[in-house]
C-alpha cells in the first residue's frame, strides 16, 4: 500500500494550530509512512509553531476582514483570489488522499479546492459556536468533527461526529501526581490552592483582577498565578507568602495536579483540557476574541451546571460574590467537579483519526 499523503491547514491561533499538530502527531504514529504537509496563512503564528513541531508547512496570502472600517479590508478580495489559486497549485502538486481543517482563514481557501477535486474532506470544530470559515465549509466537507453537542444547529447533522477536542498526553495521567506537584511548586500541603491561568502572552483583565483582589483571595488559598510574558513585567514582583507568580508554567501537569480550583479564559482547548482536570473553574471569557467565542463556550459549560462564568464587564461586581459563594458551599465544589469531568472526552485524538481514516479506506 502506498503511503497515505495528508494535507493539514488551521491556524492563526494556538486554538486551531495545536489540534492540527496533535492530529498529525496521531497519523503519524498509525502510519510512520504517511506524508503530511501542512498549509497555513502567511505572517501567522503557524509559520513557526508546525515547522517546529517537526512539519512542513506552505503559506497562503489570506487574512480575514477587519471588523472596523480598515483600508487592509481593500485587499480581500485580492488576497481570497490569490489564495484560491495557491492552495488549487498545492492541491495539484502534492496530491493529497485526504484534506483536514481545524479552523483559521487559510483552510478556507485549502478546504474548498480539495472540495472542487473530490478529495476526502473532514473538519475538526473546537468551539461550542462555529467560526465563519468552518460554517461556510460545513455544507461541502465529507465529515465535521465537534466538540460540543447541539452543533446540528450550524452543521448538516449526518455528517456530525462528536469526538472532543486533541488534549496533551500528559493531563490525561494527572492521578498521583499531587503530592509531586506541592513539592515542585513549594506549596503549603495544608492549604488549598487556586490556578489561575490566562494563556502564554497572559491576560490584561485577569491580571487586573487578581491584583486587585489579592487580600481577598489569600484569606482561603494560595495561588499559582501566570500571568503571561506581557503581564510578568506588572505583576512579576507581586510575589509574596501564599501568592506565586510566573510568566509562563511548563509544567502545566503539575499545575493542574496541584489546583483545587482554576481561573481560566474560555478558550476551546482550554475547555478540554480542564474538563479532563475535572476541577471547579470559573471562567472568564475574553470578549475580544471573533465571533464572541468564549462566552458562548463558556456559557454552554454553565448550562450544564459544569462551570462558573464571569463576564469581564461584571468582574468588580460579582467576583467577590462568586468567589465567596464557591468558598463556601462544598457541596457546589464537588457538583462543578463533577459535571465537568462529565464534559470530557479524552480520546479525542484518536476518535478524529479513527474518523479520517474511515474517509481514507
């Protein structure tokens, strides 16, 4: 049998790149023989993070539109031409058996020419509300792999298969590792511990937040605090007897293993990963993200009864109220424990691959 060759394009965001990384991490592994490449949009984050990951990647011209008037709107319609014959010339060349999407402007352009040639197409959605490119693709695609229920709303229902979203490997083996998580970050065994986490560059409101309400929160736990590469030169020295702070954690197994309770933005593969920690969380979604994806993410765990939510509008508001009404009610502690570990869906990975592989047989 001749190796299978497979194209991967999604990007833009950490929330799109490492689940295509993971998924060809998997293909990989099944078939060491497969040839994979990778297609993302020029100037992204992708352009560094896959050749990293041990990949080759080629760039398209392609950038979404301005949701403000903006002169770089101009370019649009020239950029989607452009890319549209780019990623036809990709697809000609390499000669894909199967084309993946996992989101972001470039697999829009990719998608629909494997589309056009009858190439096997599947998507992989992380967000409980679809980004445009996915939404516009999800008529044509052979299959579409969710996250979340309830996405036959957006996504014609027999092509619908509800796998979860790629975590890493190290958070599904979190059982035992506590005692070695309190010794690595120094912790008080006798104290119980928040996390709080807003992604590698950090985030402005949760920091603010955090600083604000530090009193408040060190009178019931200790905290490991990241607060992102930007933030760490504000709040690095805030430092003190139960208050950690760092600009990035890599150890995030540990992390996970040591918390109790979790602060965290309300990205997709943030979801994931904390529904497999299965510790209370209050989410606070970022409102600046497109489409308002992670209040809608968010808002689906809270209908659920799996997580407290936030708005950063609300948070000088309510936070000490939420925070206060967690403290105090165990019995709310462990519900949240448990409805979000009932989110979970740890072989996600593998449950996506299984899929393309249907599509490759």
């Amino acid at each position: 049998m001749k190796p299978y060759k497979i194209i991967i394009s999604g990007g833009g965001t950490g929330g799109h790149i490492y689940p295509a990384i993971a998924i060809a991490d998997e293909c990989r592994k099944r078939w060491p023989d497969s040839v994979i490449l990778f297609v993302g949009a020029k100037d992204r984050m992708e352009m560094q993070k896959v050749p990293a990951a041990g990949y080759k990647i080629k760039g398209l011209w392609i950038s979404g539109l301005q949701r403000s008037l903006s002169a770089k709107n101009l370019a649009f319609p020239l950029k989607v031409v452009k890319s549209l014959f780019d990623a036809k010339k990709i697809i000609r060349e390499f000669k894909p058996d199967i084309a993946i999407g996992t989101g972001g402007y470039a697999s829009g352009p990719l998608l629909y020419m494997a589309i056009k040639r009858n190439i096997p197409t599947l998507i992989q959605e992380q967000n409980a509300f679809p980004g445009v490119t996915n939404k516009l693709l999800g008529k044509k695609v052979d299959k579409i792999c969710v996250a979340s229920e309830g996405l036959d709303r957006f996504f014609p229902a027999d092509k619908i298969v509800l796998t979860g979203n790629p975590v890493r490997k190290d958070l599904l083996e979190l059982d035992g590792l506590r005692e070695e998580a309190i010794q690595h970050f120094s912790l008080d065994p006798n104290l119980k511990t928040l996390l709080v986490v807003g992604g590698s560059l950090g985030a402005r409101r949760i920091n603010e937040l955090i600083h604000d309400q530090l009193s408040l929160l060190t009178q019931k736990v200790q905290i490991i605090w990241q607060c992102g590469s930007y933030g760490f030169d504000t709040y690095g020295d805030k430092a003190q007897d139960r208050v950690q702070v760092h600009a990035f954690l890599n150890r995030m197994d540990l992390a996970y293993a040591a918390a109790d309770f979790i602060i965290s933005r309300a990205g997709a593969g943030a979801i994931s990963e904390l529904s497999i920690v299965g510790k209370p969380v209050i989410f606070i979604p970022s409102p600046h993200v497109a489409e308002d994806h992670q209040t809608k993410n968010a808002q689906a765990m809270v209908a659920r009864d799996a997580a407290l939510m936030i708005n950063e509008s609300d948070l000088d508001q309510n936070f000490p109220i939420v925070w206060n009404g967690l403290m105090e009610d165990q019995e709310l502690q462990d519900s949240l424990s448990k409805q979000i570990a009932e989110q979970a869906l740890p072989e996600a990975t593998a449950h996506i691959v299984n899929e393309i592989f249907e599509l490759l047989s």
